[in-house]
C-alpha cells in the first residue's frame, strides 16, 4: 500500500508542477504582448480621394500627393481629373 500512495503522491506532484509551469508562461507571454502594444507607434492614416474613407497608409494606393482605398478608386480618380 505504501508504494501506490508514493506513487500517487508523486502523479500529484507531477501534474501540480506542470499546471503551475503553464500558468507561468502564460503570464509571461502576456506580460510580453502588453509591453509590445505599449511600444508601438500610432499608424498614420490617410483618407481616400475618392470615397473618403479613412485607413491605414501601408494599405492605402498613393498617387503624387493623393492617396486612395484601392487601385479602382485610383483610376477613377485620375479619369475624372482628365475629364475635366
């Protein structure tokens, strides 16, 4: 009997261990995306000439000084300004 309980004390202590291990490195990887976030920098956003929506710069179609949505939004632009 002595040895199954030995046994039994030390599959608690097992899995006691490796549940306090998770834990710990849960912890430290959130710890590590909250001083990411607190580090970055704001994205700068631009506002489409077209339909005037608003979106981040490294997503946005850039024409000389003008910056669009997306390439259609571009061509219609530049056709209009033709136009004209």
């Amino acid at each position: 009997m002595g040895f199954i309980r030995l046994l039994m004390l030390l599959a608690i202590g097992y899995f006691v261990w490796l549940n306090v291990k998770t834990y710990l490195r849960k912890q430290e990887i959130r710890g590590a995306r909250a001083a990411e976030r607190s580090n970055n920098e704001p994205i700068p956003i631009v506002k489409c000439r077209q339909c005037q929506l608003h979106l981040p710069k490294h997503e946005a179609v850039a024409e000389g000084a003008d910056w669009f949505c997306c390439e259609e939004h571009r061509r219609q632009w530049l056709q209009r300004s033709r136009s004209r």
